[in-house]
C-alpha cells in the first residue's frame, strides 16, 4: 500500500519540514509514501470561499481513481494511536492500494472535498496549523506502523 501525503505549497518553518522529512524517512521502512508539494493557486481578489473552492478542485485533481481520500477536517473521526494501527491493518486486508492524506490550507476544505472523503479524521478537538497537521499525521502514521510491528516507539 501506498500513501499519498497531498500539500497544498511548502512548509513554512525550517523545524517542520525537517520533521516531516525525518518521518517521512522512518515510514520508508514499513511502507511506500509520496509527499507531493502542490502549487497553491490564490488570487487577491477570490472571496475565501472560492479559494476554498479552487484548492478543493485541486486536491481531487490530483488523486488517481480506486485511491482511498483521508481528509483531515476536525468534524472527523478521532481515533487512538492504536485505532489508526487497526485502520491500516483494515486497509491492508481490504487490499486498498493507496491512501491519498488531505490536509487543507489555512482556509479549510471545500464543502465537496468533504463530501467525496471515504474518510474524514480529526487528529484533535484542538486547531493546529495546516503545516504542523503535516508532521502530526506523519508521525502518527510512522506510530502506527511501529505498533503494528511490536517495536518499542510507541510505548
């Protein structure tokens, strides 16, 4: 199985993107990943709504048919480190090819980005930015994996 990790522009702060390129590197071990930047289309004088719109349209280009779309959105399932363990291993028996992560903007999701999620997860009752959401999920991910293997990370 293959995840997508879908990024609307670059991490801002130094510190982040070295997380999230430390993740990304200890998730190479147990699984396939693809982070992949996208070019964030903004024009001065769209209404928040529409660049919500545009970035949705966006994200949905970029996501093959048959790819299972986890979008992060706090009205999502919230689930422990070890319920996410149990996802991946559902997924991994359902023979789900790959996972494409959705993480929004500043701005959030589009209403129809969120009504073609498979999957709509809350990583917390909190609001965190959309570039810390990015190392977050990573890491949780990276957790998951380790708890499915038994190892010591998760304790």
């Amino acid at each position: 199985m293959i995840f997508e990790l879908l990024l609307l522009g670059k991490t801002k702060d130094s510190y982040l993107s070295e997380g999230i390129a430390e993740f990304s590197h200890r998730l190479q071990h147990y699984t396939r990943l693809s982070v992949k930047h996208i070019q964030h289309r903004k024009k001065n004088q769209w209404s928040e709504e529409q660049e919500r719109q545009e970035d949705g349209r966006l994200l949905l280009s970029c996501i093959p048919a048959g790819a299972l779309k986890v979008v992060l959105d706090f009205r999502g399932r919230q689930v422990s480190s070890e319920g996410l363990a149990d996802l991946i291993g559902q997924w991994e028996h359902q023979g789900i090819k790959q996972v494409n992560l959705l993480i929004g903007g500043p701005l959030g999701h589009s209403p129809e980005l969120v009504a073609q999620a498979d999957l709509l997860l809350s990583l917390s009752l909190m609001t965190f930015t959309h570039d810390m959401t990015r190392l977050f999920l990573l890491e949780q991910l990276y957790r998951a994996y380790t708890i499915k293997a038994g190892e010591k990370y998760h304790k």
